[in-house]
C-alpha cells in the first residue's frame, strides 16, 4: 500500500509511505458509495443513479473526513444517521486525494445534468 500524502511528520516532502493493510482496502471505506474513495468512478455507472444517490456518494467523500455539514441541512441529518460518522472539521481539503477529487467532479457533472 503507498500512501503519497502521508499523515505522519517523518515522511520527507515530495517522499510517500509504504505500508499494509491487514484487511482489503475496499472494506476500509465506510458508507453506501465507498468506490468514489478507491478508484476512478465511470460515466456509465453514474449515469443511471438519481440526483440523491449522486449527492450521498459525493458528500460521502467529505463525510469520510468527518467533514461537519451545514447545521440542520439534509446532508447533516443523513450522514448523523449513519454509525460510522462524525462531524469534526470545517475544511477537509488538505485529506482528499488526486482520486477523490476527480470522482467529485464527474459526480458533480452527472447532478447539474439532471
């Protein structure tokens, strides 16, 4: 497993991480959509999923963060339902990887055409 945005100090800048992981890397992420955090999502997948489905699986990618929604809102109310999160940072920018942040502009595509 190599993590190029390691969160320990020790790793040199522009350096990454080896390491393992003592389960499959698919059951790490939590949640309904946990591919839009460890691959390329495709056009044809998305394509049939509803406006809501595509709005949980990109906020999902915050929620993964423990990204804290807007107080009341329909992404807080979900995402309080759900036993694995919790709301801890106001900005979680600096934890999305390359991957994530391409899976969340296609998804964003796919919500403003429907």
């Amino acid at each position: 497993l190599k993590v190029d945005k390691s969160w320990s100090v020790f790793v040199k800048k522009g350096k990454y991480e080896i390491g393992t992981s003592p389960y499959p890397v698919t059951k790490h992420f939590p949640g309904k959509y946990p591919q839009a955090s460890y691959r390329f999502l495709s056009k044809d997948e998305l394509k049939s999923m509803t406006v809501y489905e595509l709005k949980i699986m990109r906020n999902e990618i915050y929620a993964r963060y423990h990204y804290i929604f807007n107080s009341g809102g329909e992404m807080d109310k979900y995402f309080k339902s759900q036993k694995w999160y919790t709301g801890q940072h106001k900005n979680i920018d600096q934890y999305l990887t390359e991957l994530e942040k391409e899976n969340i502009t296609l998804i964003q595509q796919f919500e403003n055409k429907k």
